[in-house]
C-alpha cells in the first residue's frame, strides 16, 4: 500500500489547475467494486457536462478503474478500498485503521480538485470520499439503488445533503431522501444487435448473465440444462470474468463470451433476459422494456436487497422470479415457458411504469446542492 494516492494516465497537474479555477465548476463521483456502484455514475456524465466544467472520479483499484480510465473526459483518482467482511474475522480489526488511511488519501485529492460538489452512489469505495469531503465542507449527493440501504449507504446517509433513491419507499419517512428513480446509460437505450454480427435460427433468444462477476449458480444451470434450452432458444451467455464454460458438446445456437463492454447490443438482441436482482439492471432492462426471468441472490449470500427487488418487479408485472433454492433444469425451462408466454402482458406493463429514465432530474438536484 502507498502512502498517496496513485493517479490513472488521465492525471495530470493541468487538470488540477484548472479545477482550482473558481469561474470553474466540478463535480467529482465516486462508488466501485462492482459494476451496480459504477454505472449509474457512467449513466451521469452526459447530463454532469451540461452542468459542470470538469468531472473527476475518485475509486479504487477494482473494476471502476478500468471502466473509468477509458472514459472521455474524466480524470480518475485512485484510493485504497476498505471493505468489511460479512463475517467474524479479525481483518475487521483492522478496518479504522485503513479507513483513516483511505479518508486522508482522499481529502488529499480533494483539496487540490476543490469540487463543488460530490456524488456518490454507494458501497464501501465511496465511504472514505464521502467523509473526507463532509469534512471539507463540500456538499454530498447519495444514491440508493435498493429498496433498503446497504451498510456502507447507512452511513453515507449521515454524511450526505441529500440521499437519492431509486424506490419510492425507500425515502418515505428519512428527512433526506428523494424519490428520483435509477439512472439510465444512454447507450443502453440505442443498443444495436447488429453489432455483434451473431446469427441464429428463428428461436426466441434469451440472454443469461449472472452481473459483471458472474453467477456461478446461474451459469451451472445453465449447463446442465443446455441439451433442452438449445432445443426451443438461442442461447446467450455472459458468463463473468473467469467463469467461461468449459463444454464437451457444441451446440450451434449457443454462444458464451465472459463479459461485454457493448452490453446494450445483447439487450437488443434479447427476446428475453435471465438475471440476478441487481437493481440498476433491472431498471435498465425495464427502460428497454425486456421480459426477464429474476433469479436473485438468496438471503444466504447477500443482505436480502435482490430478493426485495425480484419481489417488487414481480408485484409490478414487469418480471418472473425463480429463486435460487428452487432452481434445477425443469424449474428453468418451466419459468421460462411461462416468460415466454407472458411476455406481451409484460410489455404492457413496463410501458405504464414511471421513472424509467432519472438521469435528467437526478442532476438538476446534484448541481442546485453545488456550492
């Protein structure tokens, strides 16, 4: 570990001269780990550059660093990340400790950015930003993309001006949230399937991916139940990074790649979806109205906030839920006969749904907090 925080290839002493400019406005995001803390900003920055001069991302050294560091017009900061372990171990011990690490690694940055404001979409990589800029007296906008708070939002809650939320119920009797909905890439809604130059049979075709680290139960189903999905569907597969499927049998209509920076093209070639419950995919696919089969993380392997989700998009119409714990080949083939038979009843649904698209307000709200 380093005693300063390490910059990416877009770092540079002009850019920080410049955002020391008053007549200058920036904005700095922050969130990472998985792609549910970094894509919600992504989906931001068209609408930030309206707004603000300057964007800055602060993150780790995980996933947000790639996806960032390829962004047009964003400087990325990076810190150490300190994740509490959901279990008794004594590497917890250690957390305030590395905590006050991170927090001095990222008042540093922001000293020098001098933003005017900062946004953070939540998890365990935004906390040290967070605090460091409550203590700078820089305004805070939080986003919450489930229906309860994760630990790390629970105490961003504290730090912030306001928090953000994608369900209504989340902000109903909390001081400081607002009900704006989920952000939403603009890429996702023009999604193109041409670009993948994929060419099947005349199958329904149902797209599988587990998030951008894979699920493991999911993509073992998916295994085993081949020899019959391959029989009614043309099969897509994200399998995650490192979880490619090692097949004895090739079977023509059934294509696997792990992880697609062009996800919006597999949403447009997607008759139907299979997914976890991440929040901010099933918004996404609720935006481009997909037809999709939930299968969320049981309460085992997360803190319950998958298993809200499916419930609520059930209760809406927009999906069909499979729990993991009851999931086997017939039970597969089962839900998604009936997707597909449901899946114009479905549509019809989603058209109805509000708060498809927040980008727009989200950031009315960022830059009236700005200072």
């Amino acid at each position: 570990l380093t005693r300063t925080p390490k910059m990416s290839q877009n770092y540079s002493i002009h850019s920080i001269k410049v955002a020391q400019n008053k007549s200058m406005k920036t904005i700095v995001f922050t969130g990472g780990g998985t792609a549910g803390h970094i894509m919600p900003n992504v989906a931001l920055f068209p609408e930030a550059k309206k707004h603000f001069d300057k964007i800055a991302y602060i993150g780790s050294s995980g996933m947000e660093k790639q996806i960032i560091g390829s962004a047009k017009d964003v400087d990325f900061y990076e810190i150490d990340a300190v994740k509490l372990v959901r279990s008794l171990t004594l590497k917890n011990l250690a957390i305030p400790f590395k905590l006050h690490k991170s927090i001095r690694q990222a008042k540093k940055i922001l000293k020098k950015l001098q933003p005017n404001v900062v946004f953070s979409k939540g998890g365990y990589v935004s906390l040290p930003t967070v605090i460091a800029a409550k203590k700078l007296k820089i305004p805070v906008i939080s986003h919450e993309s489930d229906m309860t708070m994760g630990l790390a939002n629970k105490i961003i809650y504290r730090y912030s001006d306001k928090m953000l939320t994608t369900f209504e119920c989340t902000s109903k009797g909390k001081s400081k949230c607002v009900f704006v909905g989920s952000p939403i890439r603009e890429k996702v809604l023009k999604g193109n399937k041409n670009n993948l130059n994929l060419h099947f049979g005349n199958k329904p075709n149902i797209l599988f991916f587990g998030g951008s680290l894979g699920a493991k139960k999911i993509n073992d189903a998916v295994e085993n139940a081949l020899p019959e999905l391959t029989k009614k569907y043309n099969i897509i597969h994200l399998t995650g990074k490192g979880k490619k499927l090692n097949l004895k049998t090739i079977y023509p209509n059934y294509y696997q790649q792990e992880y697609a920076n062009n996800i919006e093209d597999f949403f447009n070639l997607a008759d139907l979806v299979v997914t976890r419950g991440g929040a901010n995919a099933l918004f996404e696919l609720l935006a481009i109205q997909k037809p999709m089969l939930i299968i969320p993380l049981p309460k085992a392997e997360s803190r319950g906030d998958q298993l809200d989700n499916a419930k609520y998009f059930s209760e809406k119409g927009y999906a069909k839920v499979l729990y993991q714990e009851n999931l086997t080949t017939k039970t597969l083939l089962n839900a998604l006969d009936e997707l597909e038979k449901d899946k114009e009843k479905i549509k019809k649904a989603m058209e109805k749904a509000p708060q498809k698209n927040s980008n727009q307000k989200i950031m009315e709200i960022i830059a009236k907090t700005a200072k």
